[in-house]
C-alpha cells in the first residue's frame, strides 16, 4: 500500500466481476474509500459481505435514476466525490455485418450502445456537480477495440470508438474542473464479460472460451494473459494526484500491441 488514493471518495459502476471488482479492491488497497453500483443482485450480496465498508447500490447503469441513486448514496456516506469509474460492458463475441441478420441488427446497436456508451453518459450527468465541486476525475473503460480491428465484432468495436469519443469530447469540454481519461484493456482473464441478450449470446461468458489464457499470451509481444488487478493499476494512476496533467488521454494495458510487427 502506498497510499495513492489516500483520502480520495470514489465511485466504481459495474463493480460486481472482472475490471471493475478489481479496481474496487485496488482504490480501497491506495486509501480510497469507494462506493459501487452494480446491477446483479449475487454480485451486489457478495460485495456487501466482503467488503462491508463499501455502500453497495444495486440499479441499472444505463438509467438515469439508478446513476443518481448511486452518487447521493457515495456524497451522503463519504461528503462527496472525487473518481467516478465506469467498468460496464457486453460484448457481441466477434460478430461481424455479415452475421448479423438484418431483422437484429436494431435491437443488438441499442443493447450495444445502451450499455458500452449511454451508461458512461449517465453516470457522468449524475456525478458532474460533486466532481466539477471537487476538481476531480473521470476514468472511463475503453478496450483495445477501440484502437485495434479484429479483437471484437462490429457493434463491440463500434461502441468502444464511441467511448474513445466520449473521453476526448468530455476531457476538452469539463477541463479545467475535471480530468477525464479512459483504459484501453487488452483481453482479460477471470472476467464476466457476457455477450448480447438480443444476439442469444447473454449466458455466454468470453472467459469460458477455451484456451482463453494461451490465446491472450500468444496475441501480445510482451506474452502476457492480464487479468483484472492488473488493469486496476492504470485506473489508480488516472485517479491520482501523479496525473494531475493528464486529460483527453488513455493508458494501455494490452500487452504492447500497438508495437506487435
């Protein structure tokens, strides 16, 4: 522990698995005291009883009702807020245009979009009074499907560019009150990334694929399969004081792919 995040009052949404589990674990690890909204009911009960001194909202991130439950229950229990994380995610499973059906395509664009982009809208609308008051920081989750063909299907890579897009509108248009910046993860073992309710994919897990951990070594020059608590690790420097001049910007987690020959 060295303190990072000492006295810092942050909200972590889609909390319950995965990135955002881990990020949790992470800021309350650096000195943060870290409030969650998460949608899963299990998750929310496991939360509470392994960590009871984090507020655990239970809601929908895609609604408004549900982000704004979740910064008055974090400013009401610890006098405001200085991080919001956004860790909410589906995935499509490599779906590209020509297998998606034409009749599905727009249910799975507003499953896809709801989740992957208005929630990060949401939640930043709910939290922007207590972050603008406290000059404080946004991290949302982009992937390196927002940098990179092949490493999701059409609408997951089109929605991580929309985040991409989120990260840079918001860093320009909310500075100099509140930074905003993102993390670019490569794929991620030990994750609960499921796929499209409207595409059948809702009770297939990425984590389940076979050979998942061989597969994200080989993909990568530095031949590492990352997992959550490494990711965690970016967040906590983009919620920190070391960044305090960073805005607009992104940290990439992926294993080096960007130099892969």
């Amino acid at each position: 522990m060295s303190d990072w995040l000492a006295g810092k009052r942050a909200l972590v949404v889609g909390a319950g698995s995965g990135i955002g589990r881990a990020v949790v674990d992470a800021f309350i690890a650096e000195g943060a005291r870290v409030a969650v909204l998460e949608r899963d009911r299990d998750k929310c009960l496991a939360l509470a009883e392994e960590r009871p001194d984090v507020p655990v909202v239970e809601g929908d991130a895609t609604t408004q009702a549900a982000n704004e439950r979740a910064v008055a229950t974090t400013t009401e229990a610890f006098g405001g807020l200085d991080t919001l994380v956004s860790c909410v995610g589906v995935f499509d499973f490599y779906r590209g245009i020509g297998d998606i059906d034409a009749e599905a395509i727009d249910d799975a664009f507003d499953e896809m979009f709801s989740i992957n982009v208005k929630s990060h809208l949401h939640a930043v609308k709910a939290a922007l009074p207590a972050l603008r008051a406290s000059k404080g920081s946004v991290v949302l989750t982009e992937s390196t499907s927002a940098y990179y063909p092949g490493r999701g299907g059409v609408l997951y890579v089109a929605s991580k560019f929309a985040v991409r897009g989120l990260v840079t509108a918001m860093g320009h248009e909310l500075a100099p009150d509140v930074r905003v910046n993102g993390v670019a993860p490569g794929g991620t073992l030990s994750t609960d990334l499921r796929g499209l309710e409207s595409l059948g994919l809702g009770d297939r897990r990425l984590d389940d694929s076979p050979g998942r951990e061989e597969e994200l070594a080989g993909r990568n020059p530095l031949h590492v399969a990352m997992s959550g608590a490494d990711h965690s690790w970016s967040y906590v420097f983009l919620a920190s004081d070391r960044s305090r001049g960073v805005t607009g910007g992104v940290v990439h987690p992926d294993g080096g792919i960007a130099v892969k020959g």
